[in-house]
C-alpha cells in the first residue's frame, strides 16, 4: 500500500492553501463584509446561503448545512477521495506530497508505470488494422479514441512485460500494478506474462485524470473461459468499490454537472460522449456500492441509473437501489432508467440518436416508485396478508436507511401503496426496532448543550492564535470535565503551528470520531464582550477549572467516611478554595492565565 502522508505536511498545506481562490474556481464568489458568498453548490437555492470564510479557511452553507475545509470542498464538490484533493492543492502550491516509508515500492512509481502502459496501448492501436477496424464499426471517431485515452493489447503474452520490465524490480512493479500476472510453470519456476491480450484498452482515470487501472473489452468471440470485459484487479491505486469510469471525462467537459447517467459498460459511456451526452459514468465489472453512491452524490443532484429492462437489469438495480439506502440524504435524487429490450445505452444512443434517448429520462422512475413497484411484486396488495407481507419486506430495508426526510416521504409513499395513514403504517413497522431505535454510540464531544468546554473550542477554532497564551495547560490537561481532552489537545496543535487556521486544526481531526462536532463548531460564529477574546478564553478556563474542582469535590464529600488522611486535607482545602473565589482564581497551585 501507499505511504502514509504525514499530518506536518497536510497541516503546512492548508496553511498555504487560498480557500477563497479554490472555491472560486468553480463557484462565483462575491464579496460580503470579511467573508464571500454565493449560491450553494451542494444544494438548489436562489438567495446565496453559502459563506466562504479567508480567516477560517473554511466554507458554510447555512441552507443545507454543508462545510469544511478546501480538502473537504474538493472531495465533496468533485468526487476527489482524501489523497486525490491534497494532491490536488499540493500542485496548486508547487509543494510535492511526502509519503512515510513504503516497504515495496513509491506509489508514484507505480502512476508512472501505468502511464507508459497507456502510451504503449495508444501506438498498439495505430498499428493494428483489426482493432482500428472495430473501433470504425463501433462508430467511434478519433477525436472520442483519444480523448478517453482507448488503446490495443495485441494478442500476444509479453507486450507489457518486455516493453517495462527490464528486471526484476520492474516486473515487481508490473505485477503490483496488475499489469502482469504469474503462475508456475512445469519446472516449477513463477512465469509472467501479460494479463490483457488481444482486447481494446480502456484507461481508468482518477479525478487527477492519473490512469490507475484499465478495462480491457475482448476482440471478436470470446472463448469458453475468456470473459468479455476484463478490469485491472485491486491495486494499491485501484479499488473497484469506489472507482467510476469516465468520471475524470465528465468533469472535464461540463462546469457544471446536473445530472448523472450511471451505465454498465466502457462503451456505453465513450458511446453516449460520442453523441454529445458527456454526463455519464460507468461502474467497474461490480455492483454499484455505498461509496460509489457517495462519490455519484457528490458530482451531481440528479443519479439516474440505467439498466438492460431484462431480469438481469432489474437485479442489477435492485442490488443498486439496496446499497443506496443507508446513504440516501436530503436533496438527492436517485431514478432508475430500463432501456427496451436488446438494447444497451451504446446501442440505442446510436439507433435513435441522442435528443430521443434523453427524452427518456424524465420518464425514470424514482426510487421511491421503484422501490414500492419492486416490493409490490412479490406481494398481492389487494388482500391484508399482501399487505402486511409488503410492511415486514420493507422493514429491514427501511432500517438501513439513515433518518431523515428522505426516510420519512419513503414510509409514507409505502403508506400510501397499502391504503394506511403513515401513523398507522409505522406502527406496522415496529417490532422489529427501527434505526432511530439503536443505540447511538457515545460521543466523546457533547453536541447539545453550550457548556463553556465547547465555547473554548469554538474560540480556539475561531482563534487559534490565543493558544500561545495559555500558560496552565498542564492542569487543564488533568482535568476530567467531558470535552477537555479535545480542548488540551487543539490547545497543543495550534501552540505547535503558531500560523494554523481553523481549517489546519480540523484537518488534523480528519477521521476521528469528534471530527465532525468540531467542524460544526468552526460554522458557527463567536459573539465576543468588548472585554476581547483572551479575557474570554481566560474566564472560560477559569469555569472549566472550577467544574473540575467540584467534580473532585463532590467526589471526596460522597466518601467521606471512608476517606484517608490526604484525601480529607484535600476535602477541606478544596471547600475553602470554592467557598472563597471566583471561577476565575479557583485553581489548586495558580490561577489561568491567557
């Protein structure tokens, strides 16, 4: 696997990092006071709601609640995973990325390697009539061959393999990147050979337009043990449950992206770009995942999946439809497109053309509609017992679902196909427990009540620099008031990096369970007394001091019969330290100063 990136660098970055002007790139960003607005990008509205803070570094959207960091915009606004958007703003800074030791071998040794692959496929093509005569009778032109970067393996066993690997090292590197396979020979020695032959090469691309992977479609027959599409198998690069072909294609030729067509195959997505439909993707040789869902949900509002109307597809889309669930939000929408039979989108776009296949999709049914059409299948809604059979189908999928409107319009469409009030339908639903019903695991930072913990969070967030003016750290770092471990520790962080904005501290919280109460504290504004900050900080230390005290205290006073020696001093000292000071001054050994 690839090395670790270290936090130094992720936190230097940010620091370097222009929010406003990454932001600006893709959203039109007017000026408002010390902050920029603009319409959201993550969700429709007329009246701007999203503020992008220079200070902060950090994005908000007070109308669906969206924010973050530019690490944060890039994964969410453009489908990046984690490394793909710091590489991203590493190369707008001109800083190279830094990676923990790997014990095989660099992994941009391994971009380098499956982009010679990509140029030897390129001049395969050129030289192979029989290839170039199927791309002509698939009706692809020059022009859509090399934007998308489709090449030729010849049908032969060393191609790759003698062309790139020269030595041992580099046909390590080949089989790492699963260019080339091995298996033993009769004399019992490994032998590589190339796993792609005689297939037309499609190059998979990253959202950095870096190839990872290929999928490879068969030349002609296939044979009896020779599948038609071939991918790349999982590669320190490559993860077939969260890659989508043609991604990088998509972003590049449309801004802004609406619509999202998922199909099945290479072709149907280089076939519908040919035609001018440059909106679609492709899911990799597997079921589509929840992390496929993610990246879709990120590109655009509108997911339309389009299958073969065949049983297959609809399998297919079932299997869709039940990985979605549990990451259905708000504001998505999810249909579901079945094409006449014998038909697949490469076949179609080409037999009607394009402005009659997108004709179609408004007439793709909704999740909500296939979902109730699929369960009322396997059940006879006009009798009770269909209609109970139809509330226990429901139940476990329901239940996978997170909570929310979504979930809620889902339950009382199922209301309405049973011929019940909402209420009464879910009561039908309870006895299995539903998953509002699970216990939520234990937040380690307290989302409810404003406690002056969180108010010196929000502070510190709002300004790290304060940090360097707290001398009592190691006593607030004793104490067992909830939340004061996260406070220590981004007390520690910004003390560490003097220059750190909020946006630096939350991404050294990146994955973390507090992660994401931290970001939610850094969307919220600070109201400061005339008094200023650093007197604000001081009081709130001073309160959280005092908490901790009588924590102790009530702990000693509850023992108090049973108390030794030492602990029955500290009972009285502490009485007198609460009975005689204030929240600012009752500290055992000095009083908080910012």
């Amino acid at each position: 696997m690839p090395g670790r990136i270290p936090q130094h660098f992720i936190t230097e970055l940010v620091a370097r990092t222009d929010i406003v002007e990454v932001i600006g790139r893709r959203v039109p960003l007017r000026k408002a006071g010390h902050e920029f607005s603009a319409c959201c990008p993550f969700h429709d509205e007329k009246t701007p709601s999203f503020t992008v803070s220079p200070t902060k570094q950090f994005y908000h959207c007070f109308g669906c609640g969206a924010h973050g960091t530019a690490i944060s915009f890039l994964m969410e606004r453009d489908g990046m995973s984690f490394v793909e958007a710091v590489e991203d703003l590493a190369a707008l800074a001109g800083m190279t990325v830094p990676r923990d030791a790997d014990p095989v071998h660099p992994v941009t040794d391994l971009y380098d390697v499956m982009q010679r692959a990509a140029d030897i496929y390129r001049r395969e093509l050129k030289k192979s009539e029989s290839a170039q005569a199927y791309v002509r009778e698939r009706g692809l032109d020059d022009a859509i061959v090399a934007e998308f970067g489709i090449g030729f393996a010849p049908d032969a066993w060393g191609t790759i393999r003698d062309s790139l690997g020269a030595d041992r090292a580099a046909l390590q590197h080949l089989l790492q990147a699963g260019l080339v396979a091995e298996r033993a020979a009769d004399d019992g020695r490994q032998r590589q050979y190339d796993r792609f032959r005689n297939r037309l090469m499609f190059p998979i691309r990253d959202a950095r337009g870096r190839v990872i992977a290929f999928g490879g479609r068969v030349l002609g027959k296939t044979g009896e043990h020779e599948p038609k599409y071939l991918n790349s198998p999982e590669t320190p690069l490559f993860h077939k449950g969260r890659e989508l072909y043609g991604v990088y294609e998509l972003r590049k030729a449309l801004r802004d992206v609406s619509r999202v067509l998922v199909v099945e195959g290479y072709m149907d997505v280089v076939a519908l770009a040919q035609h001018g439909i440059r909106y679609a993707c492709a899911t990799l040789g597997t079921a589509t995942t929840t992390e496929h869902l993610k990246r879709l949900s990120r590109l655009g509002a509108e997911v339309v999946f389009c299958f073969d109307g065949d049983r297959a597809g609809r399998a297919a889309a079932w299997r869709a439809l039940e990985n979605a669930l549990p990451a259905l939000q708000g504001g998505q929408q999810l249909r579901f497109l079945f094409l006449p039979d014998g038909h697949d989108p490469d076949s179609l776009v080409r037999a009607e053309g394009p402005a009659a296949f997108e004709t179609r999709l408004p007439d793709a049914l909704p999740l909500s509609e296939f979902f109730v059409q699929r369960l009322g299948d396997e059940t006879d809604l006009a009798t009770v017992d269909g209609r109970a059979r139809l509330a226990e189908l429901a139940r476990p999928l329901l239940e996978r679902m997170p909570e929310g409107v979504y979930r809620q319009l889902l339950i009382d469409r199922l209301a309405q196909a049973v011929g019940l009030s909402p209420t009464r339908f879910a009561a039908a639903l309870k006895p299995a427990a539903p998953a509002s019903a699970r216990r939520a695991p234990k937040r380690l930072l307290s989302a409810g009540m404003d406690t002056p913990v969180r108010k010196a969070i929000r502070l510190i967030l709002q300004e790290p620099n304060l940090a360097s003016g707290v001398e009592n750290l190691p006593q607030i770092a004793l104490s067992e008031v909830p939340g004061t471990d996260v406070l220590v520790a981004l007390l520690e962080e910004a003390r560490r990096h003097p220059t750190i904005t909020a946006a630096g501290l939350i991404e050294a919280w990146r994955g973390r369970p507090e992660s994401r109460y931290l970001e939610k504290l850094a969307a919220q504004e600070v109201y400061l007394r005339d008094a200023g900050a650093a007197t604000e900080l001081h009081e709130l230390l001073g309160l959280i001091h005092r908490e901790a005290l009588m924590r102790r205290f009530n702990d000693l006073l509850g023992r108090a019969d049973n108390l030794a020696e030492a602990e029955r001093r500290e009972l009285q000292a502490l009485q007198r330290s609460l009975a005689g000071s204030s929240p600012e001054t009752a500290l055992a050994g000095g009083e908080p100063r910012v």
